[in-house]
C-alpha cells in the first residue's frame, strides 16, 4: 500500500487540483440542498430560515403544465439521446475510414457549430425562419410560388427544428470521443480480417460497431442521467421565447427561469435543482443497473 | 529528469490553487475586523438615540468619531454604493470615488466607494453580494426588486434605534412623509424612493417629426396640454398613421412593446403584477382582470386593425430590440411610451432624432409608482449609521449629488451662465469617462445640475406634475408578499407569456384570442391568486383607514 501511494504519487498529485475543485463545487454545496425545503431569508441564513415541507415543489406539480413540461423535457432528450448517437457514431465511422488529407479539415468543420453560442445559433435561425425576411420565406418558398409560412407561430415545425437545430450543434463534438474509441482498436484486428477477405462494410458492421458498443453505452448512461435537464439555450433562445410554440417548446428549466426571473426565489430554484437530480440520479442508477443484467462488462459500476 | 519536470509542474498548479483561497480567507478576516469596530459605534449610536432631542448632536458626534478614528488608524471607513448603467464600471469611476470620498472624508468622516454594474449583470450580482456579505451597504433595488429583496431578507429596517430620525432626518425634508409611507412594508420601512416623476402621463405617442412632415401632417389644429405636448385623439392618430404609412411605404409605422397597460392606460397594477387589478383605482378597491376588462379588449381591438393594415412588422414578437432603438435604426416612425416633463429631449435623444410627443391619455400615478425601486440598506450592514448618513448626503447635498450622477466639472461636464450643464470641451456620451445615464434611479437627481436644454426649475414642475396628479391610485402604498402563491404566480407568468403575444400585437382576432388568453390563465389559478390579493387589499385598506 505505502509502496503504492510512493510509486503512484506524481500521479495523486496530478489529481489533487481536480480533486480539490470537485470537493469544493461539488460535495461542499450539498448541504446548502436543505435550502429546498425552507423559505429563504438572508437575515436568518440558509440554515436558520423557517422549514416549509414540500411547499417550494408544489409549482412543479401543480398545473396543467406540469406535463407539458416534463413531457417535453423528457421526449426531446429521448430523441437526442438516439439521434445524436447515431448520427455521432455514422461521422466517427466515416471520418476513421477516411484517408485523404482533408480529413482534419472536415473534422474542424464538423466541430465548429459546437463551438457557437446558443444565441448566435438563436439569430442563424433566425435568419432561415424570420417571416419577413427569412430564407425560407423570402427565398424558398417564395420560388416555389408557395405562401409564406409565420414559423414562430406554428408550433408543428418545432420538434423537428430543434432536433435538428441540436443534431447540428453536438454531432461533432460527440463524434470526437467515438473517433478517438474507433482510432484505438487494434489495427491487426482489421489487417488480419482483410487477409480473410472481409470487406469493408463487414469490418465496419463486425468489428468497429461491436467494439464502440462500451462507448456508446456510457454516453448513453451519462446522457440518461441528465434527462431531466435540458439546454437552456437551445429551448429558450433558439424558438426565441415565443409563446404560441410553448406547447412544443417549454420544459422543465425555461419553465423555472420564465417563472422565477421575477421572484428571485432561491429555495423555489433549489427546490427545482434538487428534483432534477434527484430522478437523474434514480434514472442513472436504474439503467446502469439494467446494463449490468444484460451485459455485465459494459457497466460503469 | 521527465519525472521531475512533472512534479514540478503540478505542485506549481496546487499551489496557484492554494493561494487563490488564501486570497479568500484574507478578505473574510478584514470584514470581522470592520465588524467589531461596527459594533462599538452602533453601541454608542443605540445611546445618542435614546436622547431624540439631541439628534443633530448625535449625528455631528458620529462624525466626530469616525474622524477620530481614522486618525487614529490612517483609514476612514467605507461606505459602499451600488446600482447599475447601461455600460459597466464607467473609466473615470476610480477618479470619481476619489473626488467624493475626499469630500466625504471631510464632511462625514468616511470613504464613499460607488459600485457601478452593468446592467444585465447587475439583478444577479447584487443578489449574490447581499446574500454572500460581500461589502455593499447601499444599494438600489431597480433591477432585482424591491419586493423581491424585502422577502429574502435583505434590506434593513431603516427605523431602526430611530436611525432615520437620528442621523437621516435631512431626508425627510425632501421625501414627503405619504411617499415615505408608501414604501413601507407590513408597517416597517426598508427603502427611500428616488425622488423623480411617480406620475405618468399615459399613452403618450411619439413620432418621428421628419415623418410627420413628410406626410404632410397639419400640427397647428391639436391643443397642448400642460406639459406641452399636442393633446389628440387615437382616432387622429390612426389618421395620422394611414397618413405616414401611404408616404412611407418601405417603413414600419409602429414599433410594438407590451406595454399598453404599463404605459397606455390608468390600470393599477396592484401588488406589483396584472394578475388581478383596480381597473378604476382612484375609486374603487374592487380588484378585477385586467384580460377580460373592456380597457384591454380595445388594446387588442386598436393593435389588430394596425396589424391588418400592416403598420406593424410581422416579426413583432421575435423582435426583442427595444421600440426606441428600432426607431434609432431608421426603418421604424412611432411608439407609444409615457410622458412626463422635459420628456420630448429624452425621447428624442433615445431615439436619434427628433420627436413630436402626442398625448392620448390621461396622468395616472399607480400604487406601486413611488415603491418601484426604493433606495435600500443591507441587513448586513457593517455601520448603518454611516451608511444612513451617507444616504441623507447622496439626497441632500448637492456636491455629492452632481458627482455621482454627472462626474467631476470641468472633466465630465461644465457649467453655463444659467447653472445648467453641458459636456467638456472634447467630451460627448461615448468618450465621457463618467456617464451613468440612469438620472432617474438617482436618490436626487434635482440636487444636482439641469442638462442644458431642460427647465432649470425641472425638479418643481414634476414635483407639480406628481401633486397635480388626477387619477391617484387609493392603494397608494399597498405592497404584497406573494411567495405564498408563488405556484400559482410561476403559472400565471407562463400561461400570460404564452398566450400575449399574438393577441396584444394584433396577429389574431382579438374575441379568439382573448378567450384563449383568459381561459389558460383561469387553469393557471387566476381566480385564487385574485381572491388572496383582495384579502390581503382588504386588510391593508382596513388598517390604513381606507375605504
């Protein structure tokens, strides 16, 4: 053991900052978590502040927008979740596969949308939907001879504009970690398939696919984990706030944020912080524990 | 060697980790150090104030002390001032905290240090420093809320140990006692109002005077009213809009904000939202909805015959520019906002170019227009009765006054013959160094110097205008804690946000929209967010002897 910790303490070493930072923003918070349940005054403090029970969750329950809201929060991650890993998966595939020198061009290109802001993305869309200058409008549709559609008030485009809208945005990125998985298999693995004359679909669908599979799984679960959060900008700034498309477009944070930016109420934020999660918590700990059944090597813990 | 290197290398960074919190912890022991000395002078403070009569002793010998003290140690204490611009920390602003606190060092025995945030930052910062003890102790609460503030504990009782009366009785003679009143909540008073305009002069319309010319309208048949604006109908106005929009054609005529009841009408917002108001407030408690109120539906009825007759741009509800700027860019003419004295100036400095200011409505002062964003004092106050003296200068004392909302003369500004000011030579809006351009959250604003072009006498003609007010709000006053309806508030708030904007800006027919607008704001709870709003008017009513 000492041996140990002597042999490997440049390596503690290096994870002492990191260490440090997780146990300061991540585990020295927690207690403030009884905030959730008080209703906060700064006079008294977090901790002297009168309890107040379940009271502060009771907006997140208790209207008709309750389920749009976790509805929607849950379905469009569900379609990331899917979406994104195939799409990020199919580009790392491509990407290793290829050979030319472009390569690295084509990466950046890829990655670049992932490195803009949400508001800027907001505004590029803008540019394609706005009713009367917008691409689409302006452009398309008028060459088409058809009428103009007012797409911040038609709520049936939404789902698809923002899947889309996030596809764009994360593929990249996402795609990085998967290219970097595929770039350490085993190069004789595929040299000795093609000596037994596999062809290039077989060493994809036979080898590339099955050995991403752990990859894919533990991005999958860290995603599930945070289903119950959503991108803020993408579902506040990109539909630009319109409320004839919150039907498609609210979800559990923009919910909070339009309902709190007023209030200033920080034990209703808590409150909305801690139930997030807490079911992320219960969903990771449930489908890792799923994982485990069905393939035991796959898991993360 | 390589191993060495490493070693090297991420001991260097624990340690730049390490005295980043040392840096912390130093500052946290300097503010227990203030806050015993604190405790000392507020000892002596509770013993002058037990002795009312001897107040103005009371004050000078605080003074005395801190002078004293500073002597003593080299250091004055320091009294820190926070509110927003539109720009962040001015360049000028270290001169500025050094020209007042050497002033104040004389006058008061203390260091003034003005905090100036930008303003999108500003709601969070302020929260963050007052709940955390960072070092604010005055502050203004535009931006995160009085009422919001005054629930999470923040603000300090003013009254406390008579410290109004003892060491910020100067205020009283600038602040009437029913506008003090008015910021007092559950009978206890967290905040001084800035003294500028509560009344407004609702609906006033402006446009663009190049545009009226260039659609020949004839100005010399409208009246002006008091404030000398042309008194006119909405239905000259809709004249003049077709008018403006056949000359026109490649321009928007009308910028759209939600603000036909903020703005356009004498609807009191009670309780500090539309969620249940006093449709006729200088008579009637009664409190109604607004969304189903004949003054709205006409709102809607107005907005939808614009938008039919294509005076408002189709991207109305994505645009979120505000309606001067968009008029500032050249490709809109008119909008509607509130008039007051000396507005004609503002407006048309905010919008780049002159214009004409039509009054359509009537002057209405709501019962939340003085407690909309008082002057507060932190609960964590180190020394709140430097803190109360430093309000009374920022109130009362015109070299204070001139500094904090002006700069320093003859850098920023200079004086004319007439006492009004203009920039230094060299010196406009975007190069001064020292331009907050928030004159009307000041704590006086009439302390200090009249921009050229204004009434030097600016201050009497509002204060005037506020007396002179016809349709008070009887609630003058009535504040409401609504964290107990906070669930019904956050969907209200949603169901309003979602339904509002087709229908204010005319983009579907008012009776379906309006329907739709009422009925999910009903399902969001409107009805008991109402009924507990009435009990809790009812009871204030009672108590003030209001009927």
């Amino acid at each position: 053991m000492k041996k140990r910790i002597r042999r490997y303490f440049p390596v503690y070493l290096m994870a002492l900052p990191g260490l440090l930072y997780l146990f300061i923003n991540n585990y020295m918070p927690l207690p403030g978590l009884v905030l959730a349940f008080k209703k906060f005054n700064a006079q008294k403090g977090i901790f002297g502040s009168d309890f107040v029970g379940w009271k502060n969750f009771k907006y997140l329950f208790a209207t008709k927008d309750a389920f749009v809201i976790t509805r929607n929060t849950i379905l469009y991650n569900l379609a990331f979740i899917v979406i994104n890993t195939i799409l990020a998966v199919f580009v790392a595939v491509l990407l290793a596969e290829m050979t030319s020198r472009m390569k690295k061009i084509y990466q950046c290109l890829i990655l670049l949308p992932y490195m803009i802001s949400m508001v800027i993305v907001s505004y590029l869309v803008f540019g394609y939907l706005s009713s009367d200058n917008g691409f689409f409008n302006h452009t398309i549709l008028s060459a088409l001879g058809k009428e103009p559609i007012n797409w911040y008030m038609e709520k049936k485009y939404w789902p698809f504009i923002l899947v889309f809208v996030n596809a764009w945005k994360v593929t990249g990125y996402n795609c990085i970690i998967y290219l970097s998985t595929i770039l350490g298999i085993d190069r004789g693995i595929y040299e000795s398939a093609a000596i037994d004359g596999c062809s290039k679909w077989k060493q994809i669908t036979k080898i590339t696919i099955p050995m991403l599979k752990p990859t894919v799984i533990m991005m999958t679960l860290l995603a599930v984990g945070r289903i119950f959060y959503s991108d803020f900008g993408l579902f506040y700034q990109v539909p630009q706030n319109q409320g004839a498309l919150f039907s498609v477009t609210n979800t559990i944070d923009t919910y909070v944020y339009r309902g709190l930016l007023e209030l200033g109420n920080m034990s209703m934020s808590s409150a909305a912080g801690l139930y997030q999660s807490v079911i992320g918590f219960i969903l990771i700990l449930g489908a890792n524990l799923l994982v485990r059944k069905l393939d035991p090597d796959s898991a993360l813990f | 060697m390589k191993k060495g290197l490493a070693l090297l290398l991420t001991s260097a960074l624990v340690f730049s980790c390490l005295t980043g919190c040392g840096k912390t912890e130093e500052a946290g022991s300097s503010a227990q150090s203030t806050d015993t000395t604190a405790a000392v002078t507020a000892d002596a403070g509770t013993e002058a104030a037990a002795d009312a009569g001897e107040a103005l002793d009371a004050a000078e010998q605080a003074i005395a002390d801190r002078k004293a003290k500073a002597a003593e140690s080299g250091e004055y204490e320091k009294i820190v001032v926070s509110f927003f611009d539109w720009t962040g920390a001015p360049a000028g602003i270290d001169r500025i905290n050094a020209k007042l606190s050497a002033y104040t060092e004389e006058t008061l025995g203390v260091d003034v240090e003005l905090l100036i945030i930008d303003s999108a930052a500003y709601t969070e910062d302020i929260k963050l420093m007052l709940s955390s003890g960072e070092q604010v102790d005055l502050f203004s609460t535009c931006g995160p809320g009085y009422m919001t503030c005054v629930n999470n504990g923040y603000t300090a009782d003013l009254e406390a140990d008579g410290l109004l009366d003892t060491y910020g009785a100067g205020l009283k003679d600038f602040i009437r006692a029913d506008y003090l009143d008015a910021c007092r909540v559950g009978g206890t008073l967290y905040g001084v109002p800035p003294i500028k305009d509560y009344a407004i002069q609702t609906a006033a319309v402006c446009i663009g005077t190049e545009y009226l010319e260039g659609a020949g309208v004839d100005l010399s048949t409208f009246q002006k009213d008091d404030l000398g604006y042309y008194k006119c109908s909405w239905d000259d106005i809709d004249d003049m809009f077709a008018k403006m929009h056949a000359a026109f054609p490649d321009k928007t005529v009308y910028s759209t904000q939600d603000n036909m009841l903020t703005q356009g009408s004498c609807v009191d917002n009670i309780g500090g939202d539309y969620y249940g108001t006093l449709l006729n407030p200088s008579q009637d408690l009664t409190i109604e909805n607004v969304y189903e109120s004949e003054i709205f539906k006409t709102w809607c009825e107005r907005f939808y015959r614009w938008n039919q007759a294509g005076y408002i741009s189709g991207d109305a509800l994505t645009d979120t520019n505000g309606a001067s700027a968009r008029i500032k860019s050249g490709a809109y003419m008119a909008m509607m906002a509130c008039g007051k004295p000396a507005y004609e100036n503002q407006i048309s400095g905010e919008c780049g170019r002159p214009m004409t200011v039509f009054d359509v409505g009537e002057p209405f002062m709501s019962s939340s227009a003085v407690s909309s964003f008082p002057w507060c004092m932190n609960q964590n106050c180190a020394d709140p009765i430097a803190a109360m003296q430093v309000l009374q200068a920022l109130y009362t004392d015109p070299v204070v006054a001139n500094l904090v909302c002006w700069g320093e003369e003859g850098v920023e500004y200079v004086v004319n013959d007439d006492t009004t000011i203009n920039w230094a030579a060299g010196v406009d809006a975007n190069t001064s160094q020292y331009y907050p351009n928030v004159l009307w959250m000041m704590p006086n604003q009439y302390a200090a110097h009249v921009w050229e072009g204004d009434p030097v006498d600016v201050g009497e003609q509002t204060a005037k205008f506020n007396d002179n007010c016809p349709v008070k709000s009887k609630a003058l006053g009535f504040t409401w804690d609504n964290s107990d309806y906070a669930a019904e508030y956050t969907a209200l708030q949603n169901a309003y946000q979602e339904y509002s904007g087709k229908v204010i800006y005319g983009f579907v027919d008012p009776e379906t929209g309006l329907k739709e607008l009422n009925d999910a704001l009903y399902a969001a709870g409107l009805e008991e967010y109402m009924a507990a709003k009435q009990a809790a008017l009812n009871e204030w009513a009672q108590a003030a002897g209001i009927n």
